[in-house]
C-alpha cells in the first residue's frame, strides 16, 4: 500500500507541469504595417547603414562597434567581433558573400512605438533567403537586430 501511495505521488509530481512565464507579445493590433509615406527617411536610412554594416563584417572582418548614438546599450554590449566571426564564417560558407539589403516592409508597434525594417539580405548563393530585421526605439535608437530565414507573412518576433 506504501508503494502504491508512492507511486502515485511521483505520478502527481511529474504530471504537475509548471506554468512557464511568458513575455507578452504585442496583439495584432499593436502592429500596423506603415506605407512609404509614412515612413521616417532617416530613420530607414540609419536603420539600413546599421543592418549593413553589421553584415558587411562577413566580408572585411573588420566590424566598427555601435556606439550610443546609434544603438541601445543592450545592443553594443552583444554585438561583438567575435560574435559576428562566428557568424559570419557560417553565412559565407552557406550563401557566399554578402551583396546589399534591400528593404521589405516597415511595421510599427503602436504601444511602444517601435519600428521594426524588414530587410531581404541578399548574397552571391542564389539558395539564400534571408531576412534581417533592424528594431528602432522611439529615441531613435536600434534596439534589436535579427537575422532569420526569410519568410513572406510577418511575424513581429
């Protein structure tokens, strides 16, 4: 009888899964897609500067840091040489060398006022499909940026 009430009890214990916490993403309706004449010149113009430079480190090797003018502290703090290398040797071995960005789509989020550039990378290796996503902050600062296979429906993360 011990062992039965035991082997219940591991049961129970294993069966009780822990709620995860969850960031809250944004509602769809937080994202509204902007039209080109909604979009800030320069601020797309320093988002697309940023984005490239980043992946034009895969060609020099050389990667000039972000400073606070241009980027969140987060941002400088993760973006390093040595992170970029890493990157970068997968990326020309896969796709070849990176040719330009050409943007996409531009969306923003109402609630925070964050606006997110939806760049196409493209590279030498007709078989890349990339996507990178340059986040800018109210202050006009990049907050985020991501790298990711290309895909045609926009998902905010």
């Amino acid at each position: 009888m011990k062992k039965l009430i035991l082997i219940l009890s591991l049961i129970a214990v294993v069966g009780c899964k822990s709620k995860k916490v969850q960031q809250k993403e944004p509602k769809p309706d937080d994202i509204v897609k902007l039209a080109t004449s909604q979009i800030n010149s320069s601020q797309k113009n320093k988002a697309y500067e940023l984005g490239k430079r980043v992946l034009m480190t895969c060609n020099t090797s050389k990667f000039k840091a972000f400073t606070t003018s241009e980027a969140t502290q987060s941002v400088i703090n993760n973006i390093t040489i040595d992170k970029l290398s890493k990157t970068c040797t997968k990326y020309r071995m896969w796709y070849g060398t990176f040719i330009d960005l050409q943007l996409a789509e531009v969306y923003q989020n109402t609630k925070n006022q964050t606006t997110v550039y939806r760049f196409k990378a493209l590279y030498t290796k007709k078989v890349a499909n990339k996507e990178m996503r340059v986040f800018m902050n109210a202050e006009n600062l990049v907050s985020a940026i991501k790298t990711s296979d290309w895909v045609d429906a926009f998902k905010y993360n």
